[in-house]
C-alpha cells in the first residue's frame, strides 16, 4: 500500500496517471497536496530549485516562508503555503549548511564551510552582516528562546556564542574532542545541548557558558532539539532520554511518536510508516510546521507535502 501511495504522490504532474483523476484519488488520503513533483519522465528535466544538493531547510516562526540551504552556496526563500520560489540569497563562498530564523521572524541567519555566519533581513533578504572567527566550517546554528543569543557549532570543535542582535561575539565553549554537529536551546533557554563527532552531547548553563555534563550517545549525531514535554532530546537516531535529572541518559533508536517525520527513505506518522520515498526524493534535510512537510534533495529540488488529518 505504501509503494502505490507513493507511486501515486510522487509520479510526475504531466503523466498519464495523474490525468486519470479516479486513481489520483486513491492515494494516501492524510496527503492533501505535493508540490516540487517533476512534470514530467524525464530524467533530466531542470528543476526549479538549487543547482546542488539541498543541505538544510528551515520554517519562520509564522511558518509563512521556508529557507533553504545548497552546496551551492546560496540561500533561497519560498513561500511556505504555495512553494513558490521568492529570492535567493548570495554571499557566501562555500557550501551553506545551516539556516535558522529568529523566534521574531524579523532575521535569518545561514552558517557555511567558509567559517563564517551571515545574517540576513528575512523579510527583504537585505545582507546586514557576517560574524567571523570559527576556524571550520559552521555546521550548525540557534537563536535562543528569547532571540537575544546565537549559538553557532563548527568543524573547529567549538561552539560560539554571540549577541544576536549586533553580531558581537560574546563567549567559546570547547570540551568535543570532534567536529559539532547540532546545537540546540531548551524551551526555557537556560540550557544549550551540543553533538559532536566524538559522539557525546555535552550540556551547557546558557547564560554563563558554563559546562554541565556530557552525555554519551555513542553515535554521531546530525540533528538536535530539546523535547517540548519532556526530560528528552529528539535527535536524528532516535531519542535521547534523560535519565535521572541530567545525571545520565540512554539513546532509544526509535522514530519519534508525533506529528510527521521524515527518516531517510520513509514519512512517518504517530510513529507508524505512512509514505515510503523513491530514490529521486529521498530527503537529505527536513522540516515540519503547520501540516506542511518540507524535504530537501540532492538534487537541488525542494518538495512540499501538505497533511490533512482526519
């Protein structure tokens, strides 16, 4: 059932499938609408999207406009609602591998393999300034809770903290024996979690720098973001349960439970296999907000999936 649904989402807007409209009607019914599909067979169709792989996709707090990020060096901007291609961001001179919006929606922040994090007006795109001072490449960035701090995590095997309203550099966090990987605040925004290369999470005071614990997770992870009810941290493995406080934890490799997710070759929902991906839309990055699902590819294409629930 989940190869023909996503035979069914997936089969380019042109073919003869999708002018059979009593077929098109037999897919997956949680699936309202899909957008960025090929028109048509065509293996070498242009696409619009990045000319290289997308590395990171991120919504505004609204969840009114997407920003994505390519080994292509650039940013794009797309209307979240249609995914209508807006703008394009250029600058940077290397691979672009995080984005985040402020929790305002007033700015967008992109780290790159050229050390370096540009800051951006997101509702203009305007170019406003560039913090340096990593010695390799940003992995990966965060704007507090209260937007008043950015963190940014690099291949140097440090996490940087910095005013985020003025760009000033404020503090270093070292102790990863490995290039960091995901960074992360907690809702309340007194704890930073950092993942690294070494394969621990190393926790973090926030407001002082101060260091906490490290936890291991005895993989590398990619992604990191603290639970909103929970003692918890949802990574790309799985989640990282707290055990006791903060005194220790244990990595349960299981799919996270919630709303949508997207896991390499499989769109998951309350946990359970919903849409299996075909090669060509297999996700490299991903984002979830309002129903709408967003999936990067190396392909440079850019796809929307819109979710009813019933």
């Amino acid at each position: 059932m989940q190869i023909y649904g996503a035979a069914l989402a997936f089969c380019p807007t042109r073919s003869e499938l999708k002018k059979q409209k009593q077929y098109w009607k037999e897919r997956l019914p949680s699936i309202k609408t899909v957008t960025g599909v090929r028109e048509t067979w065509d293996p070498y169709q242009v696409l619009d999207g990045h000319n290289h792989a997308v590395t990171a996709v991120a919504f505004s707090p609204d969840g009114k406009m997407l920003a994505s990020a390519s080994n292509d060096e650039t940013v794009r901007l797309w209307d979240a609602a249609t995914g209508a291609y807006k703008q394009t961001l250029t600058g940077h001179n290397h691979t672009v591998m995080a984005v985040a919006f402020s929790p305002n929606g007033k700015m967008l922040a992109s780290a790159s393999n050229d050390e370096t994090i540009r800051l951006w007006d997101a509702a203009t795109g305007a170019y406003k300034q560039t913090l340096t001072g990593h010695n390799g490449g940003v992995t990966a960035i965060a704007f507090s809770p209260d937007g008043k701090m950015l963190a940014s995590a690099s291949n140097d095997e440090t996490v940087r903290l910095w005013d985020a309203a003025i760009g000033v550099y404020k503090q270093t966090l070292t102790g990863h024996n490995g290039g960091v990987t995901a960074i992360a605040f907690s809702p309340d925004g007194k704890m930073l979690a950092s993942a690294s290369y070494d394969r621990t999470v190393r926790l973090w005071d926030a407001a002082t720098g101060a260091y906490k614990q490290t936890l291991e997770a005895h993989v590398s992870l990619q992604s990191l973001s603290f639970s909103k009810d929970g003692p918890s941290l949802m990574t790309n493995r799985g989640l990282l349960i707290l055990s006791s406080g903060i005194f220790g934890a244990c990595l349960h490799e299981e799919r996270p439970t919630c709303a949508v997710f997207a896991n390499e070759d499989w769109i998951t929902l309350g946990g359970q296999n919903l849409l299996w991906l075909p090669t060509d839309y297999r996700t490299e990055c991903s984002a979830f907000c309002n129903n709408i699902l967003v999936l990067g590819h190396a392909s440079g294409q850019v796809t929307f999936l819109e979710f009813v629930y019933s």
